[in-house]
C-alpha cells in the first residue's frame, strides 16, 4: 500500500517507543530496547497476528557503522565522514538513500536520493522528555516507510537523541530499569 503523505508521531513509553499516524492516532510501530547487546528491534503496531515478532533489528557496535535487519534484508547504515552527521544505506528498490541534517542545531534531518530530492523528513521535538519528533513521508509503500523508520531512528541514536542512546545502551528508559 502507498502512503500519499503521512506523519508519524514518535513517543517515549517508559521501555519503548510508540510510533503512531498523527492525523488518526493509529498505531504503526512498538520500538523494543533488549537489555542484553546494544539493539533495538521494531514491529508492527497493527499486526495482532504477530506483536512480539521484530519486522527489524538494528545492531549497534564500536563503529559508525550499524546493521540493519528489515523485513529479513540486511541493510548496513553506513558513516558518510567521521566528522559530519550524514548516514546512507541501499533503499528497498536499490537507490543510495542518505540522512543529511536539515540545520545545524535543531536536530531535523532529510532522507534524500542521489538527485537530491526529498523522500522523508525527521523533524525534532526540541526540550521534551516524551516525544522525539516527527517522521514526514510523500509517496511511500509500507516496506519503504519499515526501511525509513528503522533507519531514522538508528541514525538519530548515532548523532543526536542523548535518550534514545541510553535506552539502546542499557536497555531500559532514562528512569530506571
């Protein structure tokens, strides 16, 4: 099914994340922050068929480098230069995809083909400690969107969200095991 356009609303709830439609509430996808191993895995919100099975994983080490597993695809998120924020990886149809920041300090950030045109956007919820932003798609199927979610958010613990990266560390929220 493609998506026309469509936001996505990213929630902190206690151990996970909540990834919610803004325009109807309904839920896309439950982030899950295993206590052993630096990983985060998704599933679908709306699939009762199976909730506790991850659609991805994302594996986080040493490196800027962070293996993907979507849809039973591996799909590396590489460092673009070790001084910049910009992280690409393979889209679902092939195309080199990258997350380049939108601004220098607000934490907003564009996921862009090689022609430059814009395939999503992230856009940061400056001074909250539930909400971590918003995700903006135009045109996407529902494996693209798994792939642009899975990616933004990995991407985001890697430069920016000091949260998500404590969650993905140790495995519980900000609070406490």
């Amino acid at each position: 099914m493609t998506h026309p356009t469509q936001i996505a609303r990213v929630h902190y709830k206690g151990r996970v994340l909540s990834i919610f439609d803004a325009a109807d509430q309904t839920p896309l996808y439950t982030v899950n922050f295993p206590s052993k191993g630096f990983k985060m895995s998704l599933t679908h919100a709306h699939d009762p068929a199976s909730p506790e099975t991850p659609f991805a994983v994302a594996s986080f080490s040493v490196s800027t480098r962070v293996e993907l597993i979507i849809n039973n695809r591996l799909v590396p998120l590489c460092h673009e230069k070790i001084f910049n924020r910009t992280y690409y990886f393979k889209g679902v149809q092939g195309e080199t995809l990258s997350w380049k920041a939108e601004d220098l300090l607000g934490g907003n950030f564009k996921l862009v083909r090689v022609d430059g045109s814009v395939v999503a956007k992230f856009k940061n919820k400056l001074f909250s400690a539930r909400e971590l932003g918003d995700f903006e798609f135009w045109g996407v199927t529902d494996e693209e969107r798994d792939n642009i979610v899975t990616s933004g958010l990995a991407m985001l613990a890697m430069v920016q969200s000091g949260w998500l990266g404590t969650m993905i560390l140790t495995g519980h929220d900000i609070d406490g095991p």
